[in-house]
C-alpha cells in the first residue's frame, strides 16, 4: 500500500495537540537498561508504529506510559498529564491492550465488557458495551464463554476493552502477534478505522504492518530510537531514495549526458559513462518519463529504464542490524513474505 495516498497523511503537515509526549524516559531491570533515554512526541489522530525486533524495549515503554511501570527516570505526558505525578488523569485517557491480554474465560464476552466498563467509570455502560462490540464486530458472540473464542475473536475482545471508555489514546502492544493471516487482516482493519479519532501507539515487530497501519514509525533498537519519520521520510533520509537506471543502444560522452538529465525536475546526481549511467532522483518524483524525453529528445536511443527503491524493509534490516549472528536470530525479523 502507498501510504502516501492516506488523507491522514496528506493532513499531516497540520500537526494536532501532542498527545503523548515522552522525555528521556529511562528503565532499568538491574545494572542494563531495557529502555535507555528516550524521547518522542505523538500528536492528536496519529497512528504511530513501535518497530523493533523482540527484546528492544517496546512493552516496558508502553507499560510506563499506561502507569504499570515506574520509570528509572526520565517523563512522559499524556495530554499534558504526567505519567507518575498525575497518573490517575493520564491513565483515565489511555486504552491499553496489553501483550497478553488478561483475558477471563469463564465470563461471557458482554459481562465482561461491562465488568471493564465499570472499572473506568463508564457511566452508560449498557450503551457503551454495545458501541464497542458492534465497533470490534463480536455482537453475536455477546453471550458466549471468552475461553470458548478464538484467538482472533478473544483479540477483539481486547480491543473492546481498550475502546470502552473511549479513551483519546490507545496503546496496543503487538496486536496480531500469534493470529493467523486472515485474523491479523480484521485486526488490522479494525486499527486503520481507529485513524482519526483517536492516537494510537502501536508496537509490532513486523514491517509491513508499520508501513500498513501508521503515519510515522520509531524504529527502536536495544532500548533506544534509532530512527524516527514517516514511512516515505524514512526511506528517503537513510536510502537516498529513488534511483533510475538508464542503457544506451549507443555510448554518449559523460559531460553531454550531465547536461541534459540535469535539466529534469528532481534529478540530483548522474553518474556512469558511455551506455550505461545512475540518475539518482529525489524521493517520490518517479521522473522516468521525463529522463525518457530528455534521452530521446537528444537522439540517443533509450534500451534500459529501470526505478529502483530502496525500501523500508532495507532501511530496517539495516538499523537493526545484530553486532552478532546470535543476536540476529534472536531478533526474528520478519519480512513481507513471512508476514502475509
Ligand atoms: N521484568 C523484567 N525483568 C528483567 N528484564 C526484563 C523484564 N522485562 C523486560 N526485560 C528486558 O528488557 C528488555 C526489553 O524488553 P521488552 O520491553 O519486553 O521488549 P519488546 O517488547 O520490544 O520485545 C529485554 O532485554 C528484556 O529481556
Ligand atoms: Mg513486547
């Protein structure tokens, strides 16, 4: 998917009120850090994606951010409410659908939405449970066991719970980790239809999903962000975006082949010599047809036009490169192929 064709992102220049803002949040579990100075903003109706391999530290920043966890140091804010100083406030404002989601099996689905419901001090809270299993689409398992569910449908019953109260910001912790294909699509599905009325902060492992799903990703590494942007952003300030491969039937002298393709809107570099030559283009311009035009335009027959992107996933292996094979396997990365 382009996410550069989502509204939310062509909105995104006009920035909403911060809604969580995160400083130098620090937590340590013995001498090492899991999460080591770190520092973000999320604004109102964004969706923003924590991407980082197993162990990298999303869970413990979500858990200090939803008040279960104390940080070592460092603060964060949830429209404007500190995190330690006013949690009751912050935390009133946040959905959390937790890695594991403590789930009870032997209550019905709609007793225990209302159960969840009572504990936020939802008033209308017949109303409320409807809204939130008509929004997850678990209606007509109302009456039935959550430990007869699936692990699809018990999932949706996680983001019920964290949408009962309508709270403003909602934190999902690796929402579909361990479902199958067609599960993780609905749950998906049903993130994307969050866009816009409410910030979430989501954290997967999985790159497409961040690509699919959110319009800014924080790639985070042992305990700190390494990269912060949109999806396109990303790519373009670490890969050097878009590049144009273009084959003469004929060589063409350096110099003359410069001065024709720095002309076309968006050209940054031309490198290569004779038939053969780079045309390094800003991110987002696929500007092949002018650099077809300009080519032809001077007589020199075109027999090659190849884009080539460099894309998130490079982007990502990269920034999350292992210093050891260990590590790498550890880190289970999953790719495109594996995730779909
Ligand atoms: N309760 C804990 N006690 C000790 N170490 C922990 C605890 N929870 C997490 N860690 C460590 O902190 C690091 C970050 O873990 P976590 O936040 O769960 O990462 P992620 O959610 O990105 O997989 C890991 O090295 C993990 O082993
Ligand atoms: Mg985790």
């Amino acid at each position: 998917m382009d996410m550069a064709q989502e509204p939310s992102n062509a909105s995104r220049g006009a920035r909403g009120e911060p809604m969580i803002e995160v400083e130098r949040l620090t937590r340590y579990y013995g001498p090492v850090p899991a999460i080591n100075d770190v520092s973000f903003t999320a604004h109102k109706g964004e969706i923003v994606g924590f991407l980082g391999p197993n162990g990298a530290g999303k869970t413990t920043t979500m858990r200090m951010l939803t008040g279960y966890l104390p940080p070592s140091s460092g603060t964060a804010r949830i429209a404007g409410h500190d995190i330690v100083n006013d949690s009751m406030a912050a935390r009133k404002l946040i959905g959390y659908l937790p890695e594991s989601t403590p789930l009870y099996p032997e209550m019905t689905v709609s007793d225990y939405l209302h159960f969840m419901a009572r504990l936020r001090g939802v008033k209308d809270r017949g109303a409320a449970v409807e809204r939130v299993m008509s929004q997850v689409s678990i209606d007509h398992r109302a009456d039935d066991l959550i430990g007869h569910l699936s692990k699809g449908f018990r999932q949706r019953v996680g983001i019920a719970q964290a949408l009962v109260h309508d709270p403003k910001l909602i934190i999902l912790d690796e929402p579909t980790i361990g479902l199958d294909p067609r599960q993780i699509r609905e749950v998906r599905e049903l993130i994307a239809e969050l866009r816009g009325d409410h910030t979430v902060l989501l954290s997967t492992h999985i790159l497409p999903e961040a690509q699919q799903l959110c319009d800014r990703i924080l790639i985070i590494k042992r305990g700190q962000i390494v990269a912060e942007d949109t999806t396109e952003g990303l790519t373009a300030r670490l890969g050097g975006g878009e590049q144009v491969r273009v084959g003469l039937g004929r060589s063409v002298p350096a110099a003359e082949m410069r001065a024709a393709l720095d002309k076309v809107r968006g050209v940054t570099e031309v490198t290569g010599d004779g038939d053969s030559y780079t045309v390094t283009v800003q991110p987002a311009t696929d500007a092949r047809a002018a650099i077809a035009a300009a080519v032809v335009g001077n007589g020199w027959p075109l027999v090659e036009l190849n884009l080539s992107r460099l894309t998130l996933e490079d982007v990502f292996l990269e920034l999350t490169a292992s210093d050891t094979a260990e590590e790498a396997m550890e880190a289970e990365m999953v790719t495109e192929e594996e995730a779909d």
